[in-house]
C-alpha cells in the first residue's frame, strides 16, 4: 500500500532553515502529499535556510518525485535558500546519479553531514 | 397477481369434531376447499407438505395450544406468509386476544361465530395478503430489473448486451424471449427458448421498422401483436424504442401469454428502454475507443527504417491496459550521414504525458534534420519543455551513429546509459547528464567507437525499476542477460518476458546491432 509520510522539524542552530522528514514511497499517488510538505516547509524557511530534505527513509522515489525536487531546487535558487538533500540508502543516490540531479543539487548521505556543512 | 381461478383453501383446525362440520359446511358452501385437522400436530404435519391459503385455528387443542402452534406457524419462513385466523369457544379475555395477535395471528374470533363475519373477516385478511403478495412479486421483479440494467452497461460487445437482455426478460416472464437490434457491423438477434437456453445470431438482414409494428404509436412502447415472424410467429407483445432518434431500433418480444397484465406491459417497458440506453453507450464507446487509438497511433512511429549497415528491433508497451500509449519514445532515423538512435521517458505515463511526448519526439526529429550535436539537440529540447512544458522533465539518450565511421556521439539526459555488447562482454556507456527541463548546464559528448558485429540496448526504466528492486540491481541484470551475437527480435521478447512483467511504467525497447 503507498504510504508517505512528510514531517517536519527544527534542526538546532539554523534559525530560518527546515529539516523535512521524508518516509515511505514517493510516485504518482503520493507525489501530490511530497508536494504539500515542500510547498508548507517553503513557507517557512527565511535566506539563506538550509531546506534539508532527508530522504533516507525513501524506499522508492519514481520520476514524478525527481521532478518534485527539481522544481523545488529552482525555487530555492529564486529565493536564495539553500537545498541540501540527504540521500541515504543507495537506491535513491542511483536514481539521482543517473538521471544528473546530484551534478547540481547538493546531495549527502547522512543528514548529519547535511546540517554539518557550511552555507 | 392473477385473479386465482382456483377455489381458495382453508385448513380447519379444530379438536371438537362438530364445530369442524360446522365450520367446513359453511365454508364449502361459500365455494372454498376445506382441509380439516383435529389435533395441533395434525396441522403441522399438514402444514409441512403444503400450505391452504388460509388456517382457522381453533385456541384450544388437545396436544398443544393452539397460539403454540401459531407462532410456530409464523416461524418458519415456508409458512409465515399464510394467515392464521384464531377461533376459541371459550371466553375470551383481552390479554388472551392480545397475546393471539401478537403471536402472528391476523385475527382473532369468539366462538360461536356467526358465518357472516367469519367469512368477511377471512376475506378482509386474505386480500390483505393477496396485496402484499403482489407487491413483494413487484419488488423482486424491480431488483431484478436493477441487476439486469448493471449486467447491461458493463456489457463489452452488442452480442452479450443482447443476450443478457434476452436472459433478463426470460427470467423474469418466465418464458421464451427474442430481443433484436442493429449495430455497425450487422443484425444481431438474441433467442432465449422455453428451456432457457439462448442462442445469438448475426446473420440476419435489417429488422423491420418499427412503424411496421407499432403503426403511428410514439417510440418507446409495448405492443401485442398476432403474429410475430422473428419471435417464432407466435403472439407476442413487445418492447418497441430507439436508443436516440437517429439510432437503430431495439426490439424486446415475449410471449403473450407471459405478460397478460399492465405490470408485466411497465415491466418489459422498462426492460426494454435499459436495454435501449445500454446499446447507445456501447456504441458511443466503441467510436470514442477508436478514435483514441487512432490518435494515439500517430504519435508513434509507424515503422521502424530499413538503414543499410544496421540491424533493429525495438518494442513499446504502454503502462495503462485501456490506452495505448504513454510517456515513453523512441526515434530511429536516417539523417543525411548519420542514424539518429534515441530513447526517452516524459515524467508520469498518462494522456498527457503521451502529448507532451509527441511534441518532443517531433521537436528531436527537427533539430537533427537541422544537423545539430547531440549536446546542443538536448539543449533545445531543455528550452523546448522549459518554455512549453514546465514541470514535465524528461529523460532522454540520444546517439548519433556514423556507419561510414563507424563511431557514435551520445548525449544523455538523464536516461539510462546505453548497454553496449561485443565479444569482449556487456558494458554501459558512461554518458550522463541532467534531465531534460531543469535548465542545468550538461557536459560534452561521448565518443565510442562501434565496430561491427557490436550490439547497443536502450531501454526506458520501466523494464528495470520495481518496488522490490533497485534500478541499479535491474540494470546489472539487463547487462548479465543479453548476448551480442543472438537476434534482436528474440533479445526483445525475452527481455520483456524475463523483465517486464507487472510493469508499472511504459517500457521501450532499442536494439541494434552494426553489421
């Protein structure tokens, strides 16, 4: 059964930054509750963020949700917010490589890396 | 229901045998058939093998009382719908009259009766049944109607539409049915016999029209008529209407005698017109089905090129079961010294996903007729979705293929690379870049020489991905199936049936072979 379940949190020490909390399988019947949380985080975050969206507990992420995330780097881009994505398992880091998401949008593998990282 | 020309029938039930002769005298003379029982257990037993349309039951039995025997009566669902009317020679108290009633008896009577008022309270009780008794036949006859109109619309094909109406009207007349109509591709005639079995048959010429039968009648109606050529030449009464007034007319006929009153004439009324509705979705489908295919159709290539130095087979099957096209393409073309040899996959697999696929397909065809590198065709074609089709991100490999040479120049956009395969074993190119639709910067080409006997995969991910496997395990099982030197057709089709079974996503199929 397709299940997401997008949530959001606070990360100490980034004041106007969001960590979105992604578990589940993101295709075409959940991209639409993926987009929800994107567009609520968004809502929230001031420049420079970080909007760090953890995706290591995606098990599956079909076309639809790349699509999702490109999208979203664009509008960080406009608002001079800061993407970082957590990829985790290998699963999802693959899909990023081949389809060339990892060449411009800044990809970790632990979400302590991410928040670790400088601006 | 029929006004019964069978005398109705009471059973007696009572233990004194002079008020049994009594009451029996009576009753025969008043033109019923009596049945008598002098104990509780009698009446049951009799009651057991079939039931008189009504049962005087005396209170006061020998073996049991005779409410006992009432409620038991009313228990048991062969014989609760017959009415019980109690007669008791003894005093009555109201609580006794009370408990009679509430006990399911319809009435309750003091001994001595007078006749006069039993035979009336007997008649009062008895049409009330008779009523009920229509009405449930009514309502069961409705819920039918109500399956049967279900059964109609999810027909497929005019044959079963009108074999199911048949069927329905047999059921519910009881006797041999003959439903007719006419459709784009002939006479369709459905016969359902006394016996129950139907026969459909398509050979028959235009049914008449309706005037012929219904004379200056309006449409819909049902009409009896003497004699009926296509239903036997039997008396039929029939169901007469035109799905639209420009549609072919629906015939729905029983036999006469099977529908003899008004109820029986609304009923296949109503039979005949769900039948009618029916026919006129069937055929708006089918015309909206081929039109969709026709479209979908011109979206893809027709035919794969005959290019001298290549051998090709390749394969689409879409996602969705009722459509037949979705998001994923493929191009094979010659262009003025090279063959354009590309595959790709619009986000999604829907109608729309089919479109904005066509225009890019085309948009691709376009560019490399200009004699454009594969990079810069991907940058066209990134501005192309930006500009036209924001949000719909496509991945795309595109390789150019020099025979004379024998090199290709490759560009991906996020696509899986292509498998290339030789004596030397299975390997994917490595070519990558961003989808097509982000605007991101992409690298240069790739250059790889293609010797011949070599053999070139591209496949779309819905061949690789699943819910239980990742995209990277998918791909190294591709490259451990394929061979270089098999056929291609026979490569596709066990790629297919090895890999794309409960595919989710559209699948294409590219292979090549340099010769």
């Amino acid at each position: 059964m397709d299940e997401l379940r997008v949530s959001q949190e606070h990360a100490d020490g980034m004041e106007g930054g969001v960590v979105l909390q992604i578990v589940g399988e993101i295709d075409l019947a959940t991209v639409a509750h993926l987009k929800e949380g994107l567009a609520t985080a968004e809502r929230e975050l001031s420049p420079p963020g970080p909007l760090v969206i953890n995706l290591s507990e995606v098990t599956f992420l079909a076309s639809t949700g790349l699509s999702a995330l490109v999208a979203c780097h664009e509008r960080c881009e406009e608002a001079g917010v800061d993407l970082r994505v957590v990829t985790g398992n290998r699963t999802i880091a693959h899909s990023m490589q081949i389809t060339g998401l990892t060449q411009t949008l800044a990809v970790f593998s632990t979400l302590e890396d991410a928040l670790g990282s400088a601006n | 229901m029929t006004a019964s020309t069978e005398p109705t029938t009471i059973l007696v039930v009572d233990d004194a045998e002079a008020n049994r002769y009594l009451l029996s005298s009576w009753l025969r003379r008043s033109g019923y058939r009596v049945n008598e029982a002098g104990t509780g257990a009698a009446a049951l037993s009799i009651m057991a093998e079939g039931h008189p349309d009504l049962v005087l039951l005396d209170v006061n039995l020998p073996d049991m009382s005779g409410l006992d025997v009432c409620a038991r009566l009313k228990a048991d669902p062969m014989t609760a719908t017959v009415p019980i009317i109690h007669v008791s020679a003894t005093a009555i108290e109201p609580e006794d009259e009370a408990r009679g009633l509430t006990g399911g008896a319809d009435a309750y009577l003091p001994e001595p009766v007078d006749p006069r008022v039993l035979i009336a309270t007997m008649e009062a009780v008895l049409r009330y049944y008779r009523a009920r008794a229509v009405a449930e036949r009514l309502a069961a006859r409705l819920t039918e109607l109500t399956r049967l109109t279900h059964a109609l619309n999810t027909a497929t094909t005019f044959e079963s539409l009108i074999a199911v109406a048949a069927q329905g009207a047999a059921a519910m007349f009881g006797g041999a049915v003959t439903a007719l109509t006419s459709t784009p591709f002939g006479q369709v005639r459905a016969t359902v016999d006394r016996a129950g079995d139907t026969t459909v048959d398509t050979s028959g010429t235009e049914p008449p029209e309706p005037e012929m039968i219904v004379g200056e009648t309006l449409l819909p109606a049902v009409v009896t008529v003497e004699n009926m050529p296509w239903h036997g030449a039997r008396p039929a009464t029939v169901f007469v209407g035109r799905p639209k007034p420009s549609l072919a007319p629906v015939y729905v006929a029983v036999d006469t005698a099977d529908a003899p009153q008004d109820e029986d004439r609304q009923l296949l009324l109503h039979l005949g017109q769900a039948t009618a509705l029916a026919c006129e979705g069937l055929r708006a489908r089918s015309e909206e089905h081929t039109l969709a295919v026709t479209v979908q159709h011109s979206l893809l290539p027709r035919e794969n090129p005959t290019v001298q130095g290549l051998s090709l087979a390749t394969r689409y099957v879409p996602a969705a079961q009722n459509v037949e096209i979705g998001g994923d393409f493929y191009e094979v073309a010659e262009l003025d010294n090279r063959v354009l040899v590309a595959v790709g996959d619009v986000v999604g697999h829907s109608i729309q996903a089919a479109t904005v696929m066509g225009e890019l397909r085309h948009a691709l065809r376009a560019y490399a007729i200009e004699g454009h590198d594969a990079v810069t065709i991907l940058n066209r074609l990134d501005a192309v979705v930006r500009r036209f089709h924001p949000g719909w991100h496509t991945t795309m490999c595109v390789m150019l293929v020099d025979l004379e040479n024998g090199t290709a120049e490759i560009a991906n956009a996020g696509h899986i690379p292509p498998l290339v395969s030789d004596a030397d074993g299975n390997r994917y190119i490595d070519v990558a870049g961003p989808l097509l639709g982000a605007g991101w910067p992409r690298p240069v080409a790739t250059h790889v020489d293609l010797p011949p006997g070599t053999m070139v995969l591209l496949v779309t991910d819905g061949i690789v991905e699943r819910r239980d496997r990742t995209l990277l395990d998918g791909m190294t099982a591709i490259q451990e199936h394929v061979e270089h030197d098999g056929d291609l057709e026979v490569l596709c089709d066990s790629l297919l049936a090895r890999f794309g079974q409960g595919a989710k996503d559209d699948i294409a199929l590219v292979a090549l072979r340099i010769q």
